[in-house]
C-alpha cells in the first residue's frame, strides 16, 4: 500500500504525459540515461532516510518532521510554508493538466476537464486519507502494468530500425544537475505522503523494501516513457503532452487505454498531493470540508495558466528549494551523531 501511494504520487501528469521526462532526461539521450538511474538511486535513499526518521522517533506530521530534520522551529516554519505551497501548486497542475488532455484530445475546452477532476477530487477528498489509499490500491498496479508493457513494445520497434535512432549528445555536466533537480521536487510531493502514512511502517525490513522497490519501479517506469519518446524522432520541446503524440501518431490502437494512463494517473498524484496539503494546513476536523471545497473550485480557475508552462516554470524553481530539504535528510543521522 505504501509502494502504491509512493509511485501514485510521482506518476503525474508531467509523467505519464512525457513532458517531465523530456525535459529532464530525454533531451541529454544518453547522459538522460545515466540522470534516470542517478534520480532512482537519490529517490530510494531520500525514501529509507525520511521513512527511518519518521519510524524511529514516532513522527505522525509535517511540522514535526521538519522540525526534526532542520532543528530550527524557524526554519521548518519557513520550509513548511513553502513546501505547502507546492503541494497546492502542483494539484493545480494536475487539474490542468486533466484540462489541456481533454482539449488535446478532443478539443474539448479545458475547463470541462478541469471541471471534471476537479469534482472527482473532491468525491475522494471528502472521504479523508481512506478514500485516498482505497482509490490508489487499484489504479496504480494497472497503471504500472500498462507503462511498462507500452514501453516493452517501443523497445521492440526501436531494435528493428537500430540505424534510425540517434542517442548521441555533447558532453554536457547539466544532466546531472536536472536529474537531482527531478528527484529533489519529488521528493517534496512525496515525503509529506509518507509523514500521513507513516502509522503503516511496521519495522526496518519494510523500509529497506518500500524504498528500494519505490526508486526501482521509478526508473523502469520512467525508462519504459524514455523507450516511448525514443520511437518517434521528432522535436518535442513545442508538444504539451509529448508521450500522447507518439502514441496518437505511431501506436493510435493504444490510444484509447493510453488516454485512461494520463487521466488515472493525473487523479492518483491530484488526490495524493491533495490530502497531504489538507492534512498539513487543516488543525481542526471542522474545517477540512471546507478546505477541500475551496481547493477544487479554485483549481478550476487556475487551470487556465496552461499546463506544460506551469511544469517548465515552476517545478524547476521549487526542485531547487528541495535540494536543501534532501541535504538535511541524508546529513540528518550524521549530524546526529557528531552532537
């Protein structure tokens, strides 16, 4: 359940749709290579090290585990806010990005999409953390399956025409910077998830499994939609959904299931990142419905910022402000320690 509610996390639109992997490591071909299996190795390191924290010292919210990790009330005050910021942002850009499929698809307005995740949110939401395991227990393994077997197919065509792939690059150190930059604003979606289901650690064992298999599902995933851009030689940095294209114009008897991919996993990251804002901003019972209202109707409104321009902007800037958090993370047992 906890693997589940990890790769429900990651699996976003950005993902599923190819325009995270693109930017990040499908444009260095190669060297992109190398940042998926260094971004996997950094991912399942930040996972045992923040599931570790929270298991041994019986952390059960953000506040606590910031505080824990920057032993500054201040600073943990300060990165608390920021990290919830993200949080809310990147629910927006699930909404838009359910949007701007919609309207790629079927040229259908965006809002009608927006709409449409918007109430399907807050169906789950409403229902607290349980609907959103309960919905995240059966749409992750399908989705998992489905990428991997597409990305299995594109690797067949891709050794038939050998000759035709080109995965050649200049020597470029910035791959190595945007793959911990990928790994780094993860990592903020997905450690407030952990917090929220820290009660579902049991021991030691498990963490050292939960993590391993987390950063390894990661990379075969992220792999299987490098194989899926690879196919298809064309220039991607104008498409807002590069991995609906391809399949769209190469492989159009899968677009049908592959349209259910990007929509399944827009709503298991929007419900996963929605809980873990609401859980850390929403002190008293009371007031959680009407937080959860005021979060779907508002990311309606927002969708119209368009979503690969949301992704290029913001995800960058904050995968920065990460890299701080990780660094603590990793250093946090270290420090320990020397005091």
């Amino acid at each position: 359940m906890l693997i589940f509610s990890i790769i429900g996390t990651l699996i976003g639109a950005g993902f599923a749709s190819g325009q995270e992997i693109y930017l990040f490591f499908y444009k260095y071909k190669t060297y992109g290579i190398f940042g998926l299996v260094l971004c996997s190795i950094l991912i399942s390191m930040v996972i045992y090290k923040t599931c570790n924290i929270i298991y041994t010292r019986k952390i059960d919210n953000y506040e606590d585990f910031l505080e824990e990790v920057f032993h500054s009330k201040k600073i943990s005050n300060i990165s608390n806010i920021i990290i919830n910021a993200f949080l809310l942002i990147t629910f927006y850009i699930m909404i838009s990005g359910f949007g701007a499929y919609f309207k790629q698809q079927f040229q259908i307005n965006s809002i009608i999409g927006s709409s449409i995740i918007s109430l399907m949110c807050f169906i789950v939401l409403i229902k607290d953390i349980e609907g959103v395991k309960f919905v995240n227990s059966f749409i992750v393994p399908a989705l998992i399956v489905i990428i991997i077997c597409l990305g299995f197919l594109c690797f067949i065509d891709i050794l038939k025409e050998a000759e035709l792939i080109n995965l050649e690059q200049k020597m470029s150190s910035k791959w190595l910077l945007d793959a911990t930059i990928y790994c780094s604003y993860n990592m903020i979606l997905v450690i407030p998830v952990l917090v929220n289901l820290g009660r579902s650690i049991k021991n030691k064992s498990q963490i050292l499994i939960v993590s391993a298999l987390s950063g390894f599902i990661v990379f075969i995933l992220a792999f299987s939609i490098f194989l899926i851009l690879l196919s298809v030689n064309i220039d991607y940095s104008k498409i807002e959904m590069p991995v609906v294209y391809v399949i769209n114009n190469s492989y159009t008897r899968f677009s049908a299931i592959y349209g259910v991919v990007i929509l399944a996993s827009i709503f298991s990251t929007a419900i996963s990142i929605g809980i873990s804002f609401l859980k850390n901003i929403t002190k008293k019972q009371k007031s959680y419905p009407q937080f959860v209202t005021i979060m779907c109707i508002s990311g309606v409104l927002i969708s119209n910022f368009g979503f690969s321009n949301l992704v290029k902007l913001l995800f960058p800037i904050f995968g920065y402000l990460g890299v701080v958090q990780i660094y603590y993370i990793l250093a946090i047992e270290r420090k320990t320690k020397k005091t």
